[in-house]
C-alpha cells in the first residue's frame, strides 16, 4: 500500500506542481492573482480534443497548437482585462474570475455539458513493484517533472528568467535598475498561461473533458500557493507535493472516505497556516507590507 | 346600413368558411413545456423525445380536443438543475405564468423537480416527470391526493425498483463468473459516488450481499461525484481481491472509473448503474476502454415492444445518438395525446382521471401508473433493461430469460477478457 500511495501522490503532486507554479510566477512578478489560469489550463485540454478528435490531428500536433494558442489567448486577456487594472489587486481578482466564468460559459454553449475524452498517446500499463501505473500517467510524471526542471532552468539561466525573478523579488528596485517590469510582467504571464496550457496537454487524456473542469485544480492549486507561500515558487513545488500525498493517504487509508480526500488536503493547508501564517516558503504578511 | 348588413353577413359567412376550412395549425396550440437542463445531455433527451412525439401528432393532423384539431406546441425550458436549483424555479415559474404552458414534461435532479413539482401543483398543470427517480415524488401523490394528483412518474422506473435491477444484474453476473471461473464465493468491491440517493443502495448491498445473496463485501469505496482520478481507489479495489466492483454513478465519476478501470486493466467486473454508460458518447469519451461496462438503462435495440426499435432508429438517425431515460417525454406527449382526445379537453383538473386510467404500449414497456401516479414495474409492465458495452456497441444483456422475459434482441453478457484471465490463474 505503502508503494501505491507513493506512485499515485508523486503524479498527483506533478501536476499539481505543474499549475501552481504557473500561478505563483505571475503573482510574484506581477502581483496579478489570475484566477482564470486553470480555465485555460482547461482552453488547452478542449483544443486538443478538437484538434484530435474532430480535426483528426495527430496528437503530438494538437498538443504544440493547443500550446501555442492557448498562450496568445492568455495574453489577449492579459491585454485586455488585467493590463489596465493591474495596479488595483482586488479588480484584477474579480476581473479574472469574470474572465474564467466567461471561458466556462463559452465551452458550455459550444460543447453543451458532455464529458468528453482524449485518447492516451501511450496506450496499456506498467507494473512497478506490483502497481499498476498505466504508460500515460508515467508520460505525465516524467513531462511534469521535465518542465519543472526546465522551468528552473529557465528561471535561473537565462537573462529573461533573472529579470523575473528580480522583478518578484523586489519590483520597485527592478524598476529603478532599468528593467521594463511591464514588460517583464506580460513574458511572465506568457510563461505562466503556457505552464498551464502544458499542464492541460498533459493531463487531457486522464481526465474528464468537461466545461467545470478548471473548478477542482483552481481550489487545490490556490491551497498549494497559500500553502507553500504566496509567490514562492519553490513553495509551490513543495506544497504541491504535500497535498498530492495528502489526498493518496487518503483514499488508501480510509476507503469508505475517499471523497473527503479534498477537504483533508485543505485542513492541511490550514493548519499549517496556523503554525506559519506566511506558508512554508513566504514572506510573512506583516513584513511584506 | 341595410348595404352595410349584408356586407357583414357575407363577411360571417367568409370567415366560418374559412374557419371550417383552416388546417389544424391554425387553430389554438396546447402547449407543453419540456423541463430539462439543456446544455446538458439529460436536457437534449427531455426536448428531442418530445419534439419527436410532437412532430409526429401534429404531422398527422395534431390532437383532437373536442371537434377541433389542435397543434402541439412545445416551450423549451432550460431548468439549469445541475449547475443551480434556484434557475429551475425561475425556469418553471416563467413556464408557468409567462409562457402560460398547458402541461409540463421532464425534470431530471430529484432535489430540483420537487420544487417544479410544488410550482406546477398550485398551478394546477398536469406534470409528467421523465428523469428523477426518487419515491418522495410519487408518495407525496398518495399523502395529499387533491394537491399532488397533478403529477405523474414516467421515466425511470423509481429508485426502489431500480435497486431491485440493480442486484439482479449483480447477482446475474456473479452467477457466471462462478460458472464460468470456478470461484466459491464472489467478493464485492462497493463503489458509490458520494451523494444522498447513492446511501440507500450501499446500505442495502452492505446487508443484502452477505445475507440474501451469499457474496462478500471487500470494501466500500465512496468517491467524489466529479471525481477526476480514480486510480487510488482501483489500485485499493484491485488489492481487496474483489471479483466485480458494484457501481452507482450518476456523474461524470462514472466515466472516469470505468475508463481507468479498463486503461489498468483490474480484474473487477464492473456491474451498476453507470448513467455515463447509458450514452452514445460514453464509447469515444473512454476512447473503447469502457468496454464490458454494465448498467441498468431505459432503451437499448431490442423488441421491448413494437414501438421500441422503429422509435430507436429514427431517434439514432435524426440526433446521432441513442435516446437515453429523459427521451421518455417521446411517451409523455402521446400520454396526453391519448388523455385529452378521450377528455374531450385540456383542463389538468378533468384529465387526471383519464391518465390515471393511462394502459398504452410505450417504447419502454406497457405503461400503467399506480395509486401514486408512479409507473409500474415488473414482468408484464416496464422492466428496465441491463446493458453492456461489447465493442462500440450498448446491448442488452437483461432481462435474458428472466419470469420468462427475454426482449428479443438481447445478447449474453460477456466478461472482461482480463479478468477472465487473472481469476483463471487461481
């Protein structure tokens, strides 16, 4: 058992990991609390059941249009509704929850309420140490995990990645060295949305395509960046992990439970905001004002 | 003014010759509104069941009230349920008091048709559901007879009599694998979404399976109804040395266990209710790794009775899917039909008695409703089907053989190759 919740809550925290990151790049460059970033996590996963299944694409394909498209509608709406309202926090929350309701509504004329699949690129499974994994949830762990290095790598070597983690460390300072922040900002943002659109090309064939699918991960990927620090991306790595296992230990542990697999992990959240209101990696509230 | 008198008279004479003349069209629709959320699949059956019955009445000259040849004239009512209760009351009531509809046909989430219900009871409008299959619904007809007659159960057969189904299959499919697998005693995985009319069924399976029916219960599994993963539990099921993993899903769980059941391969046979696998679309969402799938379903390709196949195909071929339980409203409008040309009237309050009395052959059985305007079950009446998905194709497996009812049609269940293969092993 022990074995099986290892497995399962290391894809779980992947994928997780995946989008929270994202999330925590544009919020610690940008101060912008984007909350339609799972919605086009879920942009992604419907272009690739279009491209795939009504198109008739190759998968791999789709995945890069999907990708690609996905990006320039996040910077469409970056343009168009956080831009010029990204000094006031509290709008751009409200105005990316509108934008997420707008995406909702939009899938649901469009595709009605049916839940819809993607085809696995890999079919069949793996057995590891006597469980079961099948051949698409380890093509998901391994490109989460590429990503995630990738997106380090990025971050740490290359003359964009310094610009944005100077601009999260201290944007007031990046300014007055010169650096165009908003522009900064808006790369930031494309990086992020395309963080998620990879998470959504990723994880389309485990899931559900369906209009509400950005719901669940927006709640978990929230508690993940509270959880880790708001803005930390390492944070976010770790708080992703801990809630992956959370929700594992859950099902495995107390079957007749297993639908509370999510409030458990959000207990956890709240309890370590408890102990470290600042989350495991942050800056403590006080300070940062 | 004796120019102008004759010119009336020959104006009145005109006009009831043309009156007399007037095809049914024109003369005052009844209009039926059809209740569902129509974003959603339930809510396309509610309308395209409907629109379907209508279309053909009024091709064949529309509904005799009286003398008169009336047209049926359906208002699509968008009730929203699944996302929100409050917009199917606002829907309802619109249906009501704006649209000022005759009848009322559909509803699909229990919690939302018991509002529509009381909304259509004090309108006095005689409601036909096709969709919610709790009981409640049906005993309020008997607890207050003047207020609730209005209300009629057509589709599904009620939750009670659904559970009966439900174990038949069960015990239809244990039976085989202990045939076909040589195993003493068939151990059961319990997986249930977690909502309120799931609760009845896991208690029933956690006392009848041990008892009535001699099969073990290696755990219950109780999911989130949108669950989005549910490999855990299938890795805990497949450890628990279940046979077949006993399902009640109404939700989009359902697609996502019967697909990760088949992507890994466990060697549970999966046996419920799978409202997912009760739609044409299930196929392409599992991309096939729902096969071998079994659930209770209202309409599959066979010989229930002369009407079932000829309203299959023509329902396949004009929507390009298969009519799932809320195209009962197909049924619904020639109930009212049959109702009104034998009342000579569309007052709700006189044509109660005359559905009550309602004996017609449907599309899913005989349909004769009981004291509580429910629809009745059982050999003779409507059964409810078990079907299975073998290849791309949902047939039915159930009744076969069963008070001597077997639906001309039906093929034998077949079990999932792997798990033929991993419980041969043994």
């Amino acid at each position: 058992m022990i074995l099986d919740i290892i497995i399962d809550g290391l894809i779980k925290g992947s994928v997780y990991a995946l989008l929270a990151i994202g999330f925590s790049l544009v919020l610690g460059v940008a101060r912008i609390i984007n909350i339609a970033h799972t919605a086009l996590y879920m942009t992604a996963a419907y272009l690739i059941y279009v491209g795939t299944k009504l198109m008739g694409l190759p998968a791999p394909l789709a995945m890069v249009a999907s990708v690609v498209l996905t990006v320039l509608l996040g910077l469409l709406v970056y343009t168009l509704f956080i831009k010029p309202i990204q000094e006031h926090e509290a709008a751009v929350l409200i105005a990316t929850i509108a934008v997420a309701m707008m995406i909702q509504e939009v899938f649901l004329m469009v595709f009605g309420g049916h839940y819809l699949g993607v085809n696995p690129l890999i079919d069949g499974y793996a057995t590891i140490l006597g469980v079961k994994v099948t051949y698409q949830h380890l093509l998901a762990l391994g490109l989460a995990l590429v990503v995630l290095v990738a997106t380090r790598l990025f971050l740490v070597k290359t003359r964009l990645g310094l610009a944005i983690r100077s601009t999260a460390q201290d944007r007031e300072v990046a300014n007055l060295m010169g650096m165009n922040v908003t522009r900064v900002a808006m790369s930031t943002m494309a990086v992020s949305v395309g963080m998620a659109a990879v998470t959504g090309a990723i994880v389309v064939p485990l899931v559900t395509v369906e209009p509400t699918m950005w719901m669940h991960p927006l709640i978990m990927m929230l508690a993940i960046v509270v959880l880790g620090g708001l803005g930390s991306i390492e944070g976010s790595f770790v708080g992703a992990y801990i809630l992956g296992f959370a929700e594992s230990l859950v099902v495995f542990m107390v079957p007749m439970g297993s639908f509370l697999k999510d409030s458990v992990a959000l207990s956890i959240m709240i309890l370590v905001l408890l102990m470290r209101p600042e989350g495991l990696f942050g800056v403590s509230f006080e300070e940062e004002r | 003014m004796q120019f102008l008198g004759r010119v009336g008279a020959v104006l009145l004479g005109l006009s009831l010759i043309l009156a007399m003349c007037l095809p049914a069209g024109a003369a005052d629709p009844i209009t039926i509104g059809v209740l569902g959320p129509m974003s959603f699949t339930q809510g396309e059956g509610h309308w395209n069941g409907a629109t379907m019955a209508a279309d053909e009445i009024n091709q064949a000259g529309g509904v005799k009230v009286g003398n008169v040849m009336r047209p049926i004239k359906l208002i699509k009512i968008d009730t929203n349920e699944f996302l929100s209760i409050p917009d199917a009351t606002n829907a309802v009531e619109m249906a009501v008091s704006r649209y000022k509809v005759d009848f009322l046909i559909g509803g699909f989430r229990t919690e939302a048709v018991q509002v529509m219900q009381d909304i259509a009871m004090d309108a006095k409008k005689i409601f036909i559901g096709c969709g919610a299959a709790h009981p409640a619904l049906c005993t309020r007809v008997t607890k207050d007879y003047d207020r609730y007659k209005y209300w009629f159960r057509l589709t599904p057969i009620n939750s009670s009599y659904l559970g009966k189904v439900d174990f038949i299959l069960l015990g239809t499919v244990g039976a085989i694998m202990k045939a076909q697998l040589g195993l003493d005693k068939i151990k059961v995985a319990v997986v249930a979404e977690k909502a309120a009319w799931a609760d009845p069924i896991v208690r029933a399976a956690q006392k009848v399976l041990p008892g009535k029916m001699g099969m073990e219960v290696v755990g219950v599994w109780r999911p989130s109804p949108v669950a989005k993963d549910c490999t855990a539990e299938l890795a805990a099921i497949q450890r628990s040395g279940a046979h077949i993993a006993f399902t009640t899903f109404s939700s989009s769980v359902g697609l996502t266990f019967a697909k990760q059941l088949g992507e890994l391969k466990v060697p549970a046979a999966p046996v419920g209710i799978n409202v997912e696998a009760q739609k044409t679309g299930f196929w392409s969402a599992t991309g096939g790794k729902g096969e071998y799938t079994v659930t209770i379903n209202t309409f599959a390709r066979v010989k229930i009775t002369d009407k079932t196949i000829p309203f299959y195909d023509k329902y396949l071929k004009t929507f390009k899917e298969a009519p799932n339980y809320t195209a009962g409203t197909y049924d619904a409008v020639y109930i009212l039909r049959d109702s009104i040309e034998k009342a000579g009237t569309i007052d709700s309050a006189k044509l109660v008695p005359f559905v009550e009395k309602t004996d017609m052959i449907g599309t899913s059985g005989r349909v004769v409703f009981d004291k509580s305007h429910d629809v009745k079950w059982g050999p003779g009446f409507v059964t409810g089907l078990g079907t299975q998905w073998q290849g791309d194709q949902n047939l039915c497996i159930w009744p076969y053989k069963w008070h001597g009812i077997t639906y001309e049609g039906t093929v034998p269940y077949k079990l999932p190759p792997w798990v033929v293969e991993h419980w041969k092993k043994k």
